[in-house]
C-alpha cells in the first residue's frame, strides 16, 4: 500500500539488496497460515464502494457488482475482498 502513495519504491529497494524476498515453499506457506491463527494480531477492516461515472445515487452505487479493472486491481493489492452479502450476513 505504501506504494500506491509514493511512499516505498520497491525497484530501488530491490537494486540495493536492501531487502531480501521471501522464496515461496509449503514451509512458508505453513508458518504464514500459523501466523493468522496468532491470537492478539491486529486488523484493520474496512470498506471501499466503486462509483461508476454517472451514478449518483446510493442505489446506484450499492448496486455495483465490480468495478473498472483498475480498481480492481487496487483492492486486490491492498487485501482481499469481501462481498457485502457476506458482511450483511455478519452484522444481523
């Protein structure tokens, strides 16, 4: 995310080996998925809603099933995401 707003260039970190990538293996994988089960992790949930050009009405909005390819991929690369079918379900 610190990308999206210029804040972190990892091209420059990567030609300085400033930084060392992860190699993905079923032992990373493993202690990544042991890491979620952690008690006491912080989470931060949020909610993001598309609005398409021309809609101006809550309906409208709340009606969007997606969004333009490029927010898309923004939601993709900050998270994950969650429908809203699946929040109303949580919140009743």
């Amino acid at each position: 995310m610190l990308s999206h707003f210029g804040i972190l260039n990892y091209e420059a970190f990567v030609e300085s080996n400033s930084i060392k990538l992860l190699h993905k293996s079923p032992a990373l994988y493993r202690d990544l998925r042991a890491l979620d089960r952690k008690q006491g992790r912080e989470t931060i949930k949020f909610g993001l809603f598309y609005v398409g050009k021309g809609q101006t009405t809550e309906q409208a909005i709340l009606n969007n099933s997606k969004g333009s390819p490029e927010f898309e991929d923004f939601v993709r690369s900050i998270g994950w995401l969650v429908r809203k079918l699946l929040i109303a379900a949580t919140i009743c």
